[in-house]
C-alpha cells in the first residue's frame, strides 16, 4: 500500500519533469539550429573573401606592373589585419569559454552538494513516513474503541431523555394547576393593594431565597463539569482496559508459541535419536556427533524455560503493578465521593436553616400566618422541584463514579494516547453541553416561575382564607410524593451499591481466573521439564545399550570405513552446496533490499531534482531581471549594443548550466 501510495504521488511528479525535459529538448534543437545558421554566415563570409580574392587578380592582371606592388602591400596589409582579428576573436572565445566552464563547475559542485543534502533529508521523510504510517494504524484502533465507548454513551443520553420527558410531563401538569390558580387571582386583583406595605417584609425574604437558589445553580454547574470530567475519565480508563486485554493476548500468544518451540525440540530430540540409532550401526563417529547434538537440544529447552520463566514473571509483575495502582485509584476516588457526599449534606443542612428562618418569620408576623404558609408551600413546592431535579443529578454522579470506579486504571502511559480520543471527547462534551445547557433552560424556567409567584404574591392575600385547605392538601400530596422519591431514591442507591460490590467481585474472580491460569502454565511448564528429564534418562540407557552393542559391531566397523568416507566426503560437498546457496540467498536479498532503497532514493531525487528546477528557474529570472537593471544603471558608461551582447552571453550561460543540469538529471533517471 505505501508504494502505491509512493507511485500515485509520483505520477504527476514525473510527468512535470518530462514536461520540462522535453521543452528543454525543443530548447537545445534551437541552439542547435541557430549555430547551423550561424556556420551557415560564415561560410558565405568565406565565399565573399574568395570571390574578393579572385577579382584582385583578375585586377592584378589587367593592371600593369606599377600598381602590383602596392596590391600585394595591400594585400599584405589586410591578411596581416585578418589574422590579427581572428586571432583576437579565439582568444576572446577561449577566456569566455574557460570564465563559463570555470562558473560551470562551481555551480556543478554546488549542485552536487544539494543534491546530497536533499538525500539525506529524503531518506529522513521516508523514515517519518513509516512512523506516520504505524500511528494512522494505532490510530484506527483507538477510533474503533472510541466508537464502542460512544454507543454506550448515546443508550445513557437517550435514558436521560427519557427522564427529561417525564420531568417535562410534571411540569406541564403544575402549568395547568398554575392557570387554575392564576384564574382565580385575577378575580381579587382589586383587593391586594391595601396588603402591599405587609408584603415588602416577605419579597425581603423572597430575595434571599433567590440568592439562595442561585448558589445552589451555581453548585449544579460546578456538578455538571465534574460529571463531564468523570466522563472523560472514564474513557480514558476504557482505552486503558483495551490496551490490557491486547498485552494479555500477546502474552497468550508468546506462551503458545514457547510450547510450540518445546514440541520442536521434542521432536527433534526424537529424531535425533532414530539417526543415533542408524550412526551406531554406521560408525562410533556418529556417537559424539549426537552427544554434541544432546548437548545442544540440552541448552536450547533450558534457554526457552528461563525465557518462559522470565516472560511470566514479568506479566506477573506488571500485573500486580496495574492491580496497585487500581487499588491507589479507587482509594482516591472513594476519598472524591465522601467529599462529595460531605458537600450533599452542607447543602441539606443549608435547607434546614432556610426552613428555620422561614418558621422564624411565620412566627413574627401572627395575623399574615396562614398566607405565609400558602405562599412558602408554593415556594417549597417549587424548591422541591428543583431538588428533585438536583437529586437525580447527584445519583447519575454516584452511578457514574461507581461505574467508574470499576473501570479505573493506570493513565501514565497511556497518555500518549489520548490525542487520538481528542476529536471524540469534544463531541462528547458538545454533548454534554447541550444537556446541561436544557438543564440550564430548566432552571431559568423554574426561577422565572418563581419570580411571577412572587408577582402573583401580592394578589393572594384575599383568598388565603379560602385555599389554605386546598393548599394543606397539596402540601400533603407534595409530602407524600418527597416520601416516595425518598424511597426511590434509597432504592437507586442500595441497587448502585449492589451494582459496586458486584462490579468487584467479577473483577476480584477475573484476578483469580488469571492468577489460576498461571499457575496452570506454572504446572505445564514443570511437566514438560519433567518429561524432558524423564526422556533424557531414556536416551541415556538407550546410549548405554548403544555403547554395548557398539562393542561388538567395531568389528564390522572397520569394514565400513571405506563407505564411511566416501559418504562424509559426500556430505562435505553438499553441505559446502548448501552454504554457497545460503551465500548467494543472503547477496540476493542484500542486492533486492539496495534495489529498493535505489528506487526510493530515485523517486526522492526525482522529487528533489522538480525542486532544483523550479529554484533554478526562479533564480535564472531574478538574474535575467538584475542584470537588465545593472545593464539599465550602466548605459552611461558603456555603449547600449555592448550591455546587450554581455547581456545575452550571461543569458546564454545560465540556459546552457541549465539544460546541462537536465541532461544530468534526465541521465541520472535513465541510470
């Protein structure tokens, strides 16, 4: 997949470089074809100087002897003045041509330098490249994980809708019982103007019960957040958890894999001892041959149990390290609830001195008690609405600690990870945002319901004779229905704690399943030493036989020889055979592995070489642009056909180092 990658990213690479290849191609037939004209100039030059040469002597013929010797003066004069000239013209073609092959070299050695710069940091890119490539696949496992985790959270937001629902449907019921009362309000609105100087003693109470109020929504939010941070939390504790079960697997593989290597080297060991049995017929040769070859197998199954051994006892302690560190977490969270719940019995006992101060002032004011009762059943009604609301907070918080609590885990090295989660979390938190954001519009529903009670307060003194007995009812409903949320509510909590002792001891029975498995490990390993031992013994009483029968075959040994020779002369052949394939196997994979990182440095100097070129270009206009505003500031001192004759010979060098840096780079692709 990296390689097609590699070639698709390359395709249009590669076509913009044979793009300019091939215009710089059309560029040099062009060179090509002004210096043919060029030669084509000065051959019909020549021919004029020849044809000039012949009417001298046809003159020099018509005209006497006088006038020959100034002719041949002149003559003299003018091959004396062309020699001068073109000899003045080579040496001018020879210095411009040693100044550019001297720049050109420079700018060759430059090149070069670049280019081996530009290498190394290829061969950096591809490196980065593959590391990039492992974490996309890390990547895509935690996205997996994340998605899992994200189910469970979508079921527990829709058992949170649910509940809202159902809050919903009471408060649409209190809505109705409110119109109800607010129908007959209105009818007495007339006779509440006389009691409004009784009543600004109550809104003074009124205010500091809503100063109350907002300091308990203010704890609701400091709740929300933790809920959202226990949540983060808890996905982290989830990752975690994952990345244990893979160590698990992997250890279980490694354990396979050992009893694999001790079936191997039982069956060598078995075979060893069925050619053991054919060298004794053969040759006592054959017998030390198989001890060295005891010997050996001896090494290898000790090697693999102290490797079993040490790969046990390190998963042991690393276990035992998570279980610690579990153990420290729990204690920390448990510490997180008692505080908690010590700031669930700060609120309860500000309650309880609100309901004081309430009593305290119903006592005051004797002749207004009964409309104070009505007005704080109301107000308590609605205060118990919002404890409600503040109750189910507080046990979602508790179940979700104590789920938590089950799942909680060690973070410091898993915190590399948790970048990839990032994306996830913010969903979540959007999420969670917008429910705390209704729990919010809930809220500031229920306080301005509270503020037109309080409005309507001041229209209830007429007709407090008359509801005090409906309002003692509701008061008892209200009490009745506290009870049984109270039981509701100690149900929920006696099943989270049924739920918490549950959770641990599924995991204390997950610890001992596994601690049973390595024991069982512990006992298969001790059993193949055993066996290991026990065909050991065997096959030494085996070589005892052997050694007895051994004597009485040395006899018939010593006619074998000759055979015996010829079979290890046999033998050395082909094992030579053998490690000259093993030889030519390994140059083999050596040449493929160098073809392969030629390739990549190829498509890497391609890369560099488009680069080069657009950087070459660009300085080769920067140039072109500078010399013709140098040429513009030295008009005043050399001629205009001069500055552009030097303006096109530095032209001229900067096209040829460029289609020679092509033809280089076009070689270097060919090779």
């Amino acid at each position: 997949m990296a390689t097609q990658d590699v070639d698709q990213l390359n395709k249009p690479l590669i076509q913009e470089y044979e793009r300019i290849i091939n215009d710089l191609k059309q560029q040099i037939q062009q060179y090509k074809a002004d210096s043919v004209s060029l030669k084509q100039d000065v051959q019909t030059v020549t021919d004029e100087n020849e044809r000039l040469h012949e009417d001298l002597l046809r003159a020099y013929q018509h005209i006497g002897s006088p006038s020959i010797d100034l002719l041949k003066v002149d003559k003299q004069d003018g091959t004396r003045l062309l020699k001068q000239s073109s000899i003045e013209l080579k040496v001018a073609e020879k210095a411009d041509q040693e100044a550019s092959v001297s720049q050109y070299k420079s700018s060759l050695a430059m090149y070069k330098k670049e280019l081996s710069t530009t290498q190394q940091s290829l061969t950096e890119l591809q490196e980065s490249y593959d590391k990039l490539q492992l974490e996309y696949q890390r990547s895509v496992r935690t996205a997996k994980n994340f998605y899992s985790e994200l189910t469970t959270l979508r079921e527990e937001q829709s058992l949170c809708k649910d509940q809202l629902n159902q809050a919903n449907q009471k408060n649409s019921e209190l809505v109705s019982l409110l119109d109800s009362t607010r129908d007959q309000l209105k009818r007495k609105i007339t006779e509440m103007n006389a009691i409004c100087i009784k009543e600004s003693s109550s809104d003074q109470r009124v205010s500091v019960l809503q100063a109350a109020n907002g300091e308990l929504e203010s704890r609701l939010a400091v709740i929300e957040n933790e809920c959202s941070k226990l949540s983060d939390y808890k996905a982290l504790l989830e990752a975690k958890l994952s990345s244990l079960q893979e160590t698990i697997n992997a250890f279980e593989s490694r354990e396979h894999v050992a009893v694999d290597h001790v079936k191997e080297s039982m069956q060598l060991l078995e075979a060893a001892l069925a050619e053991k049995d054919q060298s004794d017929i053969k040759e006592q040769h054959y017998v030390s041959e198989i001890r060295h070859l005891e010997k050996k197998v001896s090494i290898l199954l000790e090697e693999v149990g102290a490797r079993t051994k040490l790969e046990v006892d390190k998963v042991r302690a690393e276990c035992n390290k998570n279980i610690d560190i579990m153990a420290s977490e729990i204690e920390h969270l448990e510490k997180q609830c008692a505080k908690k719940q010590s700031h669930i019995e700060k609120l309860q006992r500000d309650k309880e001195e609100l309901n004081e101060e309430l009593k305290k002032v119903t006592m005051q004011c004797p002749e207004e008690q009964l409309w104070v009762k009505e007005t704080l059943k109301e107000i308590r009604s609605k205060l118990l609405q919002s404890e409600r609301s503040k109750h189910e907070a507080i046990s979602e918080l508790n179940a979700t600690k104590r789920i938590n609590s089950n799942l909680q885990k060690s973070l410091l090295d898993e915190q590399r990870k948790s970048a990839y989660f990032e994306e996830g979390l913010k969903e979540q938190r959007q999420l969670n945002c917008s429910d705390s954001q209704q729990f919010r519009q809930e809220i500031n529903l229920l306080t301005e319901t509270n503020k037109a009670l309080q409005e309507q307060i001041s229209q209830m003194s007429d007709c407090m004779q008359l509801s005090v007995k409906e309002s003692e009812q509701k008061v008892n409903l209200a009490h009745e229905e506290l009870q049984i949320k109270e039981k509701e509510l100690s149900m929920r909590l006696k099943y989270a704690e049924e739920n918490q002792q549950r959770m641990t001891s599924e995991f204390k029975q997950q610890m001992l399943m596994h601690q049973q498995s390595t024991n069982k490990w512990q006992k298969e390993i001790s059993d193949l030493h055993s066996k290991f031992e026990k065909a050991l013994l065997d096959m030494n009483t085996k070589l005892m036989d052997s050694k007895a029968k051994n004597k009485e075959l040395n006899s018939k040994l010593h006619r074998l020889l000759s055979s015996s020779k010829s079979v290890n002369l046999t033998l050395v052949e082909h094992e030579k055979t053998i490690s000259s394939l093993n030889d030519k196997l390994y140059e083999a994979e050596s040449s493929a592995e160098q073809r392969r990182r030629q390739i990549s440095l190829l498509v890497t100097r391609e890369k560099k070489a488009l680069k080069e070129k657009e950087e070459l270009s660009r300085q080769l206009h920067k140039a072109k642009f500078q010399m013709a505003q140098s040429l513009n500031v030295a008009n005043v001192s050399f001629l205009g056909t001069d500055a552009q004759l030097y303006g096109d010979k530095v032209a001229e060098f900067y096209s040829q180092s460029h289609d020679d840096l092509s033809i280089s780079s076009a070689k270097t692709i060919d090779a």
